[in-house]
C-alpha cells in the first residue's frame, strides 16, 4: 500500500530519501485523521496547550507551539466563534487569556480519542516486533545530529 499520494510528493525526492518518507509518513497521517475529524493539526496543538484548565496568553501559545502568531491568533479566534474556547483580558498588561470551554473540553477528548483509535488500528496492522523496530528507528532518527 502506497500511503503517499505520489501528486504531492515527486518519485525522485522520495528515491533516496529516509526523511523525505518519514516526514511524507507523517504528513499523510495527519492529513487523514484531519478529514476524519474536522480539525487541523494547528487548532489540536492548541487544544493541547489548554489541557488540564491551563490558561494561556496566545504569544504563550505560539512560542510553545513554535507557530507563527498570526496563525495562532487566527485560529483561536475561529474556535472562539465556535465556542470551543474563552477569551478574557488578563489583569495586567494587554494580553488576551485564552482557556478551553466546556465545549471544548469534549471535542478535545473526541480528538484524543479518534488518535487512540487509530493508534489501535496501526498497533493490529503491526507485529509487535515491526512496532518494536519502528519505534526504535525513529527514536534514532529524531536523536541523529544532522
């Protein structure tokens, strides 16, 4: 099975290329669980930050996510008007705090749900000694000095 529409990524760069398919394998997941459940990776890693009653700043947030603010600034405001988070001007200075609603406590866990799911699916489809290695490998991938 292919799982890289070779559209979006060119036989040659992937010829040779170990990055290239790990960053591709990547891509591809990420791109089918955002179909599956509506959200992009940027408004979960946002959700993320939020966990556990966290409030936060959105420039606490890009800097965590190491994300652009405007791209930050753009989604929280899409989630406000969709009631998945809270807005309120902190009490110093002109930031704006940003928390998850209720709303959005239960779409973050569907989220973190539909990911379980599909970890489960890509745990049956493997044996563990095929996870075992993968793991492995990508642990010293994600280590190597490049």
């Amino acid at each position: 099975m292919n799982i890289i529409p070779r559209k979006e990524v060119p036989e040659d760069i992937l010829k040779d290329s170990v990055l290239a398919h790990v960053a591709a394998a990547y891509f591809s997941v990420g791109k089918r669980l955002e179909r599956k459940t509506g959200c992009s990776a940027t408004r979960g890693f946002i959700l993320s930050t939020l966990r556990g009653g966290a409030t936060l700043n959105q420039n606490q947030i890009a800097t965590l996510l190491g994300l652009d603010r405007t791209v930050v600034h753009r989604a929280i405001k899409s989630m406000v008007r969709e009631g998945l988070v809270s807005e309120r001007k902190a009490k110093s200075g002109r930031a704006i705090n940003v928390q998850l609603t209720p709303k959005g406590s239960r779409y973050r866990q569907r989220l973190i749900e539909a990911r379980v799911a599909a970890d489960e699916n890509v745990r049956h489809q493997l044996t563990s000694d095929e996870r075992a290695t993968l793991l492995r490998l990508l642990k010293l991938i994600a280590e190597l000095e490049l």
